[in-house]
C-alpha cells in the first residue's frame, strides 16, 4: 500500500455521514432509522417510555487517538457544516466512516469533497466498504474493509502495531425518558470500553463478524485482562464513572481474559458494573456467582429463535437462562430474529410468543437480512433470491425483506416484525418497569453478599429504584392501565415490593415526583404524536492540532 506523501504531517479529517437522520430523504435518511439504539431497534414502539439517547461515531474516535497526524473528528455534520469544515481548514487526507444505510450520503460526501477540496485524498471506512463493487458507486480514492486504526497507520507511516490508545468515551448523551432529558454530569454516564471487533463465531447472517474476518477471526485491541484493566483504570480515573458500556461483540467468550480481569478488580478492591454483549453458549461458561462478582448488570444476549440451529445456542435452555439471569440482578436484553429459513405463517406468531415469554428487560426484533458481505447475502445471490430493487438505504432489518423467503411475504415481514413490537410491549410493560424488577431481584439477592465490592455495586444501583425509578413505577402503573390492567397491577405490586424495602424516601419521591413526571410523560406523548423527533449535536474535536501546518 502507498504512504501518504507527507507522512504523518498530513492533516486529516474523519467524518460520519451528515444529519439530520430521523426523516425520509434523498440521500437515504429514514425516519425509521433514527440515530438512537432503543428508540430505532428496541423500545420504539414504547412512546413515551422509550429510552431515547445518542453513541457518538466510536470507529473514528479511535482511529483519531492512534495516529499522530494532526486530525479533526466532525461528528454528526450538516451537510453545510462538512462543506463548512472543508474550506476553513486545508485537509490532506478527509476520511469518511460510514455504514451501509448511509451510501448515499457518503456518495454526496465524496463529491463535496472533489469540488471544495480537490487535492485531498478521500478514504472511505466501515461498514459500508462490504458492499459489493463500491468504487463504481462513490468516487473515492480508497476503500478500507476491516479495521481502520492500523490500515490508516500504515497509510501515513507509522507504526501499525503500536499499543493503542483507547480514547475517554462517554457511552451515550443526552439521554431522555417520559420527556425528562437526564442530567450530563461527569460520571453519570458509563464509559464505552472497546476491546476488539468482529466475533470469531461466524453466524451466517452477523455482518459485524464477517467484517472483521469471518468465522474464527476477529481483531484484539487488547489481548490480555491486564491490559484491559489498566485501559478501564485510566478513565475510571478521567471520566470518574464505575460502570462501562464493554463494545465487544462477544466479550464474555474470551474467558481467560474477563477472569484475569477479575482477579484484578478484586485485587483493587473495584466495584465496577459492566454492560456486555454475549451469547449464550458463552456466558453459559460462567457461574453466576463469576458475573455477578465481574460486575456484569447488563447483557445483550442473541435469542435468535427456539428451533435455530445456531452453535452459540446449542445446548442453552433460553427461557430458563434469561430467567436466571434477571433473577441475580442482570438486565437481559434479547434479540429475536423474524424470518429465519425454517418460519412459516404457522409456527412464527409461536416463536415470537416464546421469544416473549422470556420476559427480557429489553428486546430487539430484527428481520433475517441478506446484508451484503455475510455468508447469507452470498448464499441468497447465488440462490438468485436477492430482491433486485430494494434501495441500500432499506437494508438494515428494520423495515422488510431484501430477499425472497420461502414462505413469508415481504410485506408480511414487516407486519410480523411491528406486531412483536407490539405484543412484547402489551404483554411485558415498558422495558423501564422491567428494568426496575430485575434491579430489585439484585438488590434482595446481593445486599448481603460476603464481597462488599458487589454489595456496593447493587446498593449503588438500587438508589435509583428507590428515588426517581419509583416515581416513574407510579407514572407507568397508571398510565399501562390503558394497554394491559394485569400488566399495570404487577407494576404496583412491585412498586408496593420497592415501597415495603425503603418505605421512607420511596413513598416519599413516588408522591412528590410522580405526577410532575406524569406531566412530563404526556407533554412528550403529544410532542412525539405531532412527529416531533431528535438529533444528536455536532462535534468538533482536534488531535495534535497544534502541530498541524
Ligand atoms: C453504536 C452503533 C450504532 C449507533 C450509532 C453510532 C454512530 N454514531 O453512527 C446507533 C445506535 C445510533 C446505531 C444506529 C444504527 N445502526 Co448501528 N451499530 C452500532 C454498533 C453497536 C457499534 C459501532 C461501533 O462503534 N463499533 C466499534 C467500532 C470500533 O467499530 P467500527 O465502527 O466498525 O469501526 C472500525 C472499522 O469499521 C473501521 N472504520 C470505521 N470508520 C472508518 C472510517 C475510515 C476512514 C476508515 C479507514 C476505517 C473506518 O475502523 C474502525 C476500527 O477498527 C454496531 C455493531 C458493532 N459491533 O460494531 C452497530 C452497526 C454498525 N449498526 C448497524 C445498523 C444497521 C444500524 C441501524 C440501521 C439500525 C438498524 N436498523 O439496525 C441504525 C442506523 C442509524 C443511522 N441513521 O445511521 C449495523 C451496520 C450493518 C452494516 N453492514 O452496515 C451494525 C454493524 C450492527 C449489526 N450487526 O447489524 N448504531
Ligand atoms: S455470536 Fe453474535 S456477534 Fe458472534 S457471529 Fe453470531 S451474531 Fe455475530
């Protein structure tokens, strides 16, 4: 590969694709597919109770804080303010980070970037590189497939194995619930930990893993649980936060590392609390005692569908796992997949049913997706069963099949898919009332457990439940009378269960917060109703800048 004439004294540039994104567009937004993980895949149908915030763009954050270039990171651009940024500054290399969904918008970036800075080099990065033929469609002068942190060290000269550096990342902002935007304090928020991407399990249809290499590869940015605690020790310390957001694909199927990571913690005495992703094949190589002493509270757990045949699956009792799991105070969030080869319009509306009867804290539906560069948009290609006109744009799992099933139409897909919504909704609560009973499950479990680091992880946490949580039971026991009484009755027995463990300040702030929070939850349901929706801000942030000429 060619090195950047100017090395490392090149000034770069990396951007996500521009805003606004929760509307219909020519260059591909949808108003389906907002910029937010609950509100555009998980508790979208949950109105005023949808958990609302925005992630920063973490693929570029990190590339920015392993080079020594000077590099400025726009995050979230207008169109006007990437063409703004362009031409106040000189850019020798401008890098667009984007997924599949924005190709079109990384197209118009593209041809900004030929007309306001023609001499920069244009480098084109993350998911959307796995489309087939991608060079034909924008006019970029590289295409980066995989991990872009050493492919842009080499690019500019430098050292690609290097350690890195993992950047501060505060893991969600602005964060919104029943029309209350909770408050930014330093701390406040988990850290996001990053320590690979890819997954090395290789299920056909995971576009993460085969992005990063397919079955039985993926990248390690940090090998070791000591390397990893050292990581978390140092923002523990900058950001002041216990609790990480760890952005692994399947953290917990590396063993060696999350005990090693364990020792640690209790070596120092930390009482962290870490949310993760795993499958269940992988956590099933725990205790629960192991990840409730590892601090885990949340885990976002495939549930794929009962009779998959998916090897991460095999042998796991589902309904009894996810059961167990909340029972030792750990949020479950399950992924359900609608449209596997083996549904039928018989035994689907059974497998969301039992998806269902999981009771997770959250769930994700996803339709099964061909997305170009899995093994699945291969096998659907060569099958000639690829929809031919449906819009990249459309190609997320959210909205309907881009291929032909044989047994579920495409408009049916989508009707499944927003009936399972639904139904999970109607018949489990909001997720935050789910929350709340698991959070509480912990805390009557673990208050008096031997190791005071965990004591103090779930007396930390259940000073929500017994404050501003409560109120919010009070807010949802009235309002879900209107969609499911039994379900509103559970909600105040477990408000009553919260009320009976901390009988002052729970009855106290129920009765003084509660009706300013109904307020607030019916003032957001009429804003949401008139089409209100949100954006994340725009930053700027500058890397060795001092140095750049
Ligand atoms: C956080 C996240 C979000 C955030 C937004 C983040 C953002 N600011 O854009 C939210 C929650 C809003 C979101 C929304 C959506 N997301 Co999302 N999201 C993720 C998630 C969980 C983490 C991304 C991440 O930071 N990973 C860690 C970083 C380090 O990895 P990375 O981004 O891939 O970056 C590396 C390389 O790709 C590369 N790279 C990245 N950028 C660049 C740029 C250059 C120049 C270069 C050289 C290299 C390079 O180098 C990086 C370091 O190795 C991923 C899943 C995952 N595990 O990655 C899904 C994922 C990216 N999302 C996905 C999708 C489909 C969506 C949605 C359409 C929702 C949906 N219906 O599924 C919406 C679209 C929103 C929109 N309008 O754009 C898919 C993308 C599929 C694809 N092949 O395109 C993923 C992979 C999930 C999945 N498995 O399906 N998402
Ligand atoms: S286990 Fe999860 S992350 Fe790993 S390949 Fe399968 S779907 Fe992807």
């Amino acid at each position: 590969m060619d090195v950047h004439p100017k090395g490392s004294r090149a000034r770069v540039l990396l951007s996500s694709v521009f805003g606004p994104y929760a509307q219909d567009d020519e260059f591909g937004s949808r108003s389906i597919n907002p910029m937010e993980l609950y509100h555009n895949q998980v508790t979208r149908v949950q109105g005023s109770f949808s958990l609302r915030m925005f992630h920063r763009s973490w693929g570029i954050m990190l590339i920015q804080a392993n080079i020594s270039a000077p590099c400025t990171v726009l995050d979230f651009p207008t169109r006007d303010g990437f063409a703004h940024e362009l031409t106040t500054n000189h850019y020798d290399i401008v890098g667009i980070s984007s997924i599949i969904v924005n190709v079109g918008k990384v197209r118009e970036m593209c041809r900004m970037v030929r007309k306001l800075s023609p001499r920069s080099v244009i480098v084109v990065g993350g998911h959307v590189a796995a489309i087939p033929g991608l060079d034909t469609m924008v006019d970029a002068d590289y295409i980066v497939r995989g991990d872009g942190i050493s492919w842009m060290r080499r690019y500019l000269g430098e050292d690609q194995h290097a350690p890195i550096r993992h950047p501060n990342i505060v893991s969600g902002l602005q964060t919104r619930i029943m029309g209350v935007c909770l408050p930014q304090r330093k701390g406040s928020t988990a850290a996001t930990i990053i320590p690979s991407v890819g997954c090395p399990i290789g299920c056909n249809f995971c576009t993460t893993s085969a992005f990063f290499g397919g079955k039985g590869k993926f990248v390690n940015f940090y090998e070791t649980g000591d390397e990893l605690f050292d990581v978390m020790c140092r923002v523990e310390s900058d950001l002041r936060v216990q609790s990480f957001f760890v952005m692994d694909e399947n953290f917990l199927l590396h063993r060696g590392r999350a005990m090693r990571l364990l020792e640690r913690m209790k070596q120092t005495h930390k009482s962290w609390e870490l949310s993760v992703f795993a499958s269940a094949n992988a956590i099933r190589k725990y205790t629960m005692q192991e990840l409730v002493e590892l601090g885990i509270s949340w885990v976002w757990m495939g549930l794929e569908s009962p009779r998959s045949r998916y090897s991460k699956l095999q042998g796991a009792d589902i309904r009894q796992l996810t059961r167990e799991l909340r029972e030792h105070g750990i949020r479950v969030q399950g992924s359900t997949i609608i449209g596997l080869e083996h549904h039928t319009p018989d035994n689907i509306i059974e497998e969301i049913e039992s998806a269902i009867a999981c009771q997770t804290d959250f769930h994700q539906f996803m339709l099964y997706t061909a997305v170009p560069g899995t093994p699945l948009y291969q096998e659907m290609a060569d099958k000639g069963r690829l929809l031919a006109d449906v819009d990249l744009a459309d190609i997320h799992g959210q909205y309907k099949f881009n291929f032909r099933h044989v047994a579920i139409s495409r408009d049916d897909s989508k009707r499944l898919l927003d009936w399972a919504f639904w139904h999970d909704f109607e018949c489990n609560g909001p997720s935050l009332y789910r929350m709340c009973r698991t959070m509480l499950q912990g805390w009557q479990r673990y208050k008096n457990y031997p190791d005071p680091r965990v004591r103090e992880r779930f007396a930390r946490e259940v000073k929500k439940l017994r404050s501003a949580y409560n109120a919010a039971l009070w807010v949802m026991e009235r309002e879900f009378k209107k969609v499911n009484r039994s379900v509103s009755k559970q909600i105040h027995d477990l408000r009553r269960e919260v009320e009976k463990e901390f009988p002052v300040i729970a009855r106290l702030t129920s009765a003084l917060l509660g009706p300013i929070l109904l307020w607030c939850a019916r003032l957001e349901e009429k804003r949401l109703a008139s089409g209100r929706t949100y954006e994340p801000p725009t930053f700027v942030e500058r890397r060795n800048w001092g140095s750049a000429s």
